[in-house]
C-alpha cells in the first residue's frame, strides 16, 4: 500500500491549493479516505472524511464551507481542495487509509506541507 501526496505549497491567504493522494496497493472503492494535517507544536487532526461510495464527507467545524474532499475512482486518487485558506490552516497534511476490519493495518502518506502566509 502507497499514500503519495501532493500540491502542497505556500500561498497567501485568501488563497486556494488543491492536495492529491495517489494510492496504489488496495482496492482503492473499498476504503474511506481522510485528510489529516499537523502544525507544529500541535496534535495530528482530522481535517476531511469521505466514504468509499464517495456519497457521505464530514469535515472539522474549521474548515466546513472552505475545504472540499473528493475522490476519483478511475485514477484511485482522493483530493482536497482548499479555498479561503487562512495562517491557521498552516499545516504538514496527510492522507490516510483506515482499516477494514482488525486483521488489516491503516497507513499515512509522508504529507506534504501547506504554508499560508502574507
């Protein structure tokens, strides 16, 4: 199993960046997603969930309204696209893959970073 992310960068805020997942290693429609983020000095959170039908999200009070998580099946890639972005959103963000079930693992990526800044 493989996270790969990707499109982190630095922006101003008010500014948008649109993170990817590439996953590989699973069957990708099986598997909720979710993105996670750390700042530093802070605990890991949970940023963004999506389903593995891709019909049900939810998303931290913070970003509700800003940030949007999809998928794509074809590609087995999952996005986030953030809008609005704020100082506070400057974060190292990672993909995650939970377990299905108490015999498998879940796994990170290695993030990519985010730094909003004027």
């Amino acid at each position: 199993v493989q996270l790969v992310e990707s499109g982190g960068g630095s922006v101003q805020p008010g500014g948008s960046l649109r993170l990817s997942c590439a996953t590989s290693g699973f069957t990708f429609s099986t598997y909720a997603m979710r993105w996670y983020r750390q700042a530093p000095g802070k605990e890991r959170e949970l940023v963004a969930g999506i389903s593995s039908g891709g019909t049900s999200t939810n998303y931290t009070d913070s970003v509700k309204g800003r940030f949007t998580i999809s998928r794509d099946y074809a590609k087995s890639r999952v996005y986030l696209q953030m809008n609005s972005l704020k100082p506070e959103d400057t974060a190292v963000y990672y993909c995650y893959r939970p377990r299905n079930g108490v015999r498998e693992r879940d796994y990170w990526g290695q993030g990519t970073q985010v730094t909003v800044s004027s």
